[in-house]
C-alpha cells in the first residue's frame, strides 16, 4: 500500500452501523470510497458507501472477496475473531493492528494490558468456576460487577453483585463464558478521551468529555467534561499512555471513571470510533471519523481542536425517535438519524448536537432546556 493512500482508493471498513456509517461520510469528504463488510442487506454503513460485501464475520469466502476489493482494512466493530483477523491482515494492511482488536475484545487481555501499561482500572480477578467466583468476591468485596470477558455491550452481559448471596444467581446467568470480577467503582463521573495516532507516532486527542448513561447505555456526552484541571491532565495523559503502549494507527476511545478521590480509572478502551465523540462532527474543524480514516490512510493528523462547547443526545428507541419532526423543527438542534429501519427499544437510531459557545456550556436546566423536545435528563446531576 501506498502512504499516504492517494485519492479514489478504497477504504475497507468491518461493520454495517452508525459508525461505520459516519466513517463513511468522512471518508467520502477527503476524497476515498468506502467499501463495506457486513452481514446486513442495506446497512446504515453501505447506504452511503461505494460498495458493500454482505457476508458472516467469519467467512473466510467473504473476507477474502472483502480484502480483495479494498487497499486498506479498518474498523467499526472489533467482534471479528482471531482467525479472521489473522485471515484479512494476510491480504491487506490492517488498521489498528489485529493485536490491538484481539486486546480490546477481551477485558482480561485489556486489563492485564493497561496494568503492564502503567494504567490505573478498577481492581479485578478473572473467574471461570463458582468456585474462584467466591474467592474472588472475598478478595474484592462486595458490591462487585461480574462481566462476561467478551462480547459485553451498553450494559449486556454483566450483573452487579450486591450481596454474597447474588453470586449463584449471577453466574448461573453469566457461565459458561470466561468472566470477570471488577470491584465497584464508587464514581463521580464517567469520562472519556477520544484520540488519534499516526503510523509516525503523531497524536491528536480531543478534549475530555463527560458521559451520562440511562439503562445502561450511552444518553448523553458533555463537551468539555466539567471536572478539574488536574482530573483533565490524569485523563489526557491516561489516553497518550494507553495509544503509544498500542502502538496505535488509528483512533482510541478509553472510557474512564473519575473515583470519590479524583482519581482517573480505565473503564475500557475501544479503538474505534466511539459515541462519546460524536459531538465533534458539529463542534470540531475535524471530527473523530476523519481523524480515523486521516490515520488508517497515512494523512497529516489535524489539532484535535474544538471550536465550540457541546452537548450530544442519542436518540434511543421508539419513543425518542417519534420525536424527530420536533427535533427538525427546533432550532439549533443539528440531527443526525443512522437509516435504521426499525425502532427497537434500546437500539440507538441517531443523535442530536446542540452548540454552545466555548466556555458557555449551561448547567443542568440550561441543557434541558436547550435540548427542547428531549429535555428529559433527569440523569444530569
Ligand atoms: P461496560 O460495559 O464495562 O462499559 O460497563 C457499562 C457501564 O456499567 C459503565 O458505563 C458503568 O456505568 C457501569 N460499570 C461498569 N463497570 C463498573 C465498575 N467496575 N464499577 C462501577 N460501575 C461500573
């Protein structure tokens, strides 16, 4: 492959979703097409791509017909498995490594990395049997959050343990994939930091931001995080420490607590575009899907600056996405929607960003009421 990957070349992108969908857009914008690979007929992704490859994950057949087609391979959707990976990168660049994707799909092999790294998480043990369970409740304490090591998302796949007595319970429901036990961070805010980094080491990461979660997922992100000084600079520097230990090309997003004593904990990472940046589309020269695709193609990395405070809402379910026409017909709400067909609850249909001026971002009422039509957080303490 050429660097930098020079226009009208194709940009492989694993996953049909939303993100691979904004990845599409900006990859369209600095001139490359998007070719898509995904187990779903009409996509949100392969709406706006040149090309699509519906096929299983796991076909060798369609990841072969997949590589062939394209110059470089990235991600929206690191859930590939290994021999897949290991099939795909033995035809084209790869971007972030297979390695890395092989470290964020599993939150053993992310933990013990980031504490190799020198990167601060909750405590934790892993747990394959009843048995080690217990003991590791005894270790840790109780409450606990006991996770499945793979495949876990918005809250699937974990319980919290409150009591001795829900560990049975808990992992009856959970075994018989590999677990582990987190002890409970007892946080003051959920945080995180999106960042890119070039093949030559260049690094560009966006201004920490605060995240808000109803049922589990994601409702909304406020730019810049209202959290002090030093918290920043632990979270910044958190962000840098985990993207060079990778050896990252591409993007990053480390998901962070902020503990009772402000101290920055790793949640977890994902190296991929991320929701928690979705807000830099409207309030950034250069929104995290271009600084994904400027990395996987070898472009020079922009600041990641912000022109403006942000607050993003995810529009979630049916209920959420009924309100689009009042979302279109209030001023100053710039609407994003995926093209998803069907409204499942849960299921994350598009977003909204509203645009502060810098340093103006309101308190809690002002973001309600900015909001209009979603003015329902009442998780916004
Ligand atoms: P995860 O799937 O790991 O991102 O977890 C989803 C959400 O569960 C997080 O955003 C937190 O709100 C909560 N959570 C996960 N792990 C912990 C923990 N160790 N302590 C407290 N809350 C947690």
């Amino acid at each position: 492959m050429t660097l930098p990957l020079p226009p009208n070349a194709t940009i492989g992108l694993v996953g049909g979703g939303q993100l691979g969908r904004m990845s599409a857009l900006a990859a369209a914008r600095l001139g490359y097409r998007c070719h898509i690979l995904t187990r779903e007929r009409d996509s949100p992704a392969s709406q706006v791509a040149a090309a699509a490859t519906i096929s299983d994950y796991h076909a060798p057949e369609g990841l072969r017909a997949f590589a062939a087609a394209v110059d470089v391979i990235s991600f929206e959707f690191e859930n590939v498995d290994a021999e897949g990976l290991d099939l795909l990168a033995s035809l084209k660049p790869v971007r972030p490594s297979p390695a890395i994707l092989r470290t964020s799909q599993d939150r053993v092999l992310e933990k013990t990395f980031l504490s190799a790294a020198g990167v601060p998480t909750a405590p934790w043990l892993p747990v394959a049997t009843l048995d080690e369970l217990h003991a590791a409740v005894a270790r840790l304490g109780l409450p606990a959050v006991l996770k499945t090591t793979r495949l876990g998302y918005d809250g699937k796949g974990q319980a919290l343990l409150r009591h001795t007595g829900d560990s049975v319970a808990a992992f009856a429901t959970l075994s018989p994939k590999p677990l582990i036990l987190e002890g409970f961070i007892d946080f003051s805010q959920e945080i995180s930091v999106v960042a890119a980094r070039g093949e030559d080491g260049a690094y560009s990461a966006f201004d920490t931001v605060e995240n808000r979660h109803r049922n589990h997922i994601l409702d909304l992100t406020l730019a810049p995080a209202r959290i002090p000084e030093p918290v920043n600079q632990q979270a910044q520097a958190i962000a840098r420490r985990v993207a060079d230990a990778l050896g990252l090309v591409g993007l990053l997003a480390v998901e962070m607590f902020v503990d009772a004593h402000g101290r920055v904990l790793v949640n977890e990472i994902a190296p991929r575009p991320h929701n928690s940046g979705h807000w830099t589309i409207d309030a950034c020269p250069a929104s995290q899907f271009e600084l994904h695709i400027r990395a996987i193609a070898g472009l020079p990395l922009p600041a990641a600056t912000r022109h403006a405070d942000a607050v993003m809402k995810n529009l979630v379910g049916p209920e959420e996405t009924a309100l689009w026409p009042a979302i279109l017909a209030t001023p100053g709400l710039i609407p994003h929607l995926y093209g998803k067909a069907e409204a499942r609850p849960g299921r994350k249909m598009g977003h909204v960003t509203r645009l502060f001026p810098k340093g103006a971002l309101p308190g809690k009422f002002g973001i309600a009421a900015a909001l209009g039509p979603l003015h329902t957080p009442p998780v916004l303490a």
